[in-house]
C-alpha cells in the first residue's frame, strides 16, 4: 500500500476558550492511500501546523510505503530530518502528531485491526480514568473516583482558593480517591513549596506543571519539597529528545506527553522505552481520548486516563464520533479498525 496523498485542515470550532486555542487548537491531518484506505489524525498547532502538512510534509510523504509499523516510523523519522531547520518542537511536531497517528489509523484500516493491535495487542482491560475540569461535584455523580482541577496562580489569595477546590475535590472522591492539581505553569518554587505545606491533609497525588518546561533544575528541586505528591509534567515537551533532557535533569516524578502534540504514537513509544529505562511512570496527557487510549492500553503505560467532561451542560464541538466514554469512571478503545472514529465533516 503507497500513500497517494496528504492533507490537513482546522475546524470550525465553536466551544474553545478566546486564547491561543482560537486558531492554534487542533488540526485534522488526512493521509489518503492506494488500497482505497483513507487514515485520519489528530494534531496540534492550529492553522500554522495546517500549512506545515499542506505546504511540506505532503511532498515528503505522498509515494512512500504504508504497510508496516515500521514504515510509520521510517517516515517519522525522515519528515523529522527534514523539517529540523524550523522543526525539532512545537508546532513542526505537533504537525507531525496529526501525520504519524493518520498514518496509524490508515495501517489499522487496512489491516482490519484497532491500533492497540498493530502495537502487539491489548494489555489491559477497561482503564482507570480521571475527570479533568472545575467541577469534581458532578464527576463523582458520573462515577468518577479520581479527578484533576485546574489552579492558576495570580496572588496570595489563591492559597485559599486552592484550599477551598481541594477540599471540595476530596469529597466528591471520597477519602480513598485521588486528586490531582493542574497549575498550567503559574506556581513557582516558592508558591509550590506553600501549597505542598497547606494541601497535605488533603492527599494530592501530583502537582501538574508546576513550573515552564524550561525549568528543569527547579522542577527537580522540588521533587523533595513537595513528595509524597509528585511533580507531574511533560504535556508541552516534544519527542524523546526532549524526555531525554527531562531525564537527565531528574526534573519529573510522573510524565505526560500529549500523544497529539509531542510526536504521536510513533514518539509515545520511543519516550515509553526512556521511562522505562528511568523507572518513571508515563501517563499521557488526555490520554482518554482514542489517540492516546490504544497506547495506554497496548503498553506499560500508566493504567490510567485522562477524560474532560466539561461543566454540567455545557457546549461541545463533536469533532469525532464514535469515541468511548468513561463508564464508572473506567474506560476502554473498541475493536473498530483504527482508531475507531469518524470524523463530523460538518465542522470542516
């Protein structure tokens, strides 16, 4: 099977936040083949990683071979070399999530196998999953025994507020439940080393970006301060050179690579073969999602997934159908070829 070509677009959202996400949200890369197979991705970098598909990756890829893993990852690593002038991270990689997992869903399709399969098969069976969002409440109503609220630093106050949502958290959870924090990179050491003091009675299992992923060295010095809760992170580094480098530094107790954002699944194993060697934990971030689910389930991933529910009754943008939802705070990929999802060309 050859590809013939290849293709990427940005949807019509309607539901994300008035911020970077307004034209730089994810993309939907589309790798079309001989065998009358079409594969379907999902990346990051908004309409900047569009043109990157369109105007370059096409051109390196239409013509090559798709009949294998290991031909995923040969062109994985060919369009790698050659975006590196203007690539290595960010949005070139994230462009390159959308292409290497499209691919994957083609191979799945062709083959007539769900992703987890092409990677050697399922190694679990439904998955733990964690409610990400503001309202813990409601997730424990939906089943939910583990949830991760957002807390972005502004001032003093935020001690309290994030007091006043960690206390509401743990009794949605329940006491044997986790809670998790994400900080989005607004705490510092010193804001860290606080909250680590007054979150305690409350049994936080990690803080999330708690520092820029440029912070390696204090990362790593908070690992100490802040244990038993882990420093968590990894979302917004690329490839495993760069979990190479987290590494090296010692800098995270748990990582989170964005399986749509640092590499695909292509990437996903290469920084799972780091971890291992390490003895980290990965759990990718929204790793509920189907692009990250077939890895956390075909791997020694962490037996554990992100979902985002949202608020209670609040709009969504139903980009793909077709993908599994938590039930009783579990969640598992279906046997469907691929990644086992239609895409609504409606938002297209």
């Amino acid at each position: 099977m050859k590809i013939t070509d290849v293709s990427a677009v940005y949807p019509n959202y309607q539901n994300v936040p008035a911020s970077w996400r307004t034209h730089f949200w994810q993309i939907v890369v589309k790798v079309e083949t001989d065998a009358g197979v079409t594969g379907y991705g999902y990346g990051g970098g908004g309409r900047a990683a569009v043109e990157v598909v369109n105007r370059h990756f096409s051109e390196l890829v239409e013509g090559c071979d798709l009949n294998s893993v290991g031909d995923i990852a040969a062109i994985w690593d060919s369009v790698y070399l050659e975006s590196l002038p203007y690539g290595r991270k960010g949005v070139a990689v994230m462009a390159l999530s959308g292409l290497d997992l499209a691919l994957f869903d083609a191979l799945g399709k062709a083959e007539g196998k769900p992703v987890y399969e092409l990677l050697g098969g399922a190694r679990k069976g439904a998955i733990f999953s964690y409610a990400t969002g503001a309202d813990s409440q409601w997730y424990g109503e939906l089943g939910f025994k583990a949830t991760k609220f957002p807390h972005r630093w502004t001032g003093e106050a935020d001690y309290d507020t994030a007091v006043h949502s960690a206390t509401i958290a743990r009794e949605a959870m329940g006491d044997d439940g986790m809670v998790m924090i994400d900080t989005y990179m607004s705490w510092d050491s010193d804001v860290t080393t606080r909250m680590s003091e007054l979150l305690k009675p409350f049994n936080i299992y990690w803080f999330e970006d708690v520092c820029t992923p440029d912070e390696l060295d204090a990362q790593a010095q908070l690992r100490p301060v802040a244990s038993p809760t882990l420093i968590a992170g990894g979302e917004h580094e690329f490839t495993h050179y760069g979990f190479a480098e987290i590494a090296r530094a010692g800098a995270l107790d748990l990582w989170q690579p964005d399986i749509t954002w640092c590499g695909g699944i292509t990437a996903g194993l290469r920084i799972l073969d780091i971890a291992r060697k390490e003895g980290i934990p990965v759990a990718p971030h929204r790793g509920g999602e189907v692009w990250g689910l077939h890895l956390i389930a075909a791997s020694d991933c962490m037996d554990l997934a992100e979902v985002l529910p949202g608020m209670r009754d609040a709009s969504r943008d139903d980009l793909w159908t077709g993908e599994p939802s938590a039930e009783n705070g579990h969640i598992s990929p279906t046997d469907t070829p691929g990644f086992g999802v239609t895409l609504n060309e409606d938002m297209l």
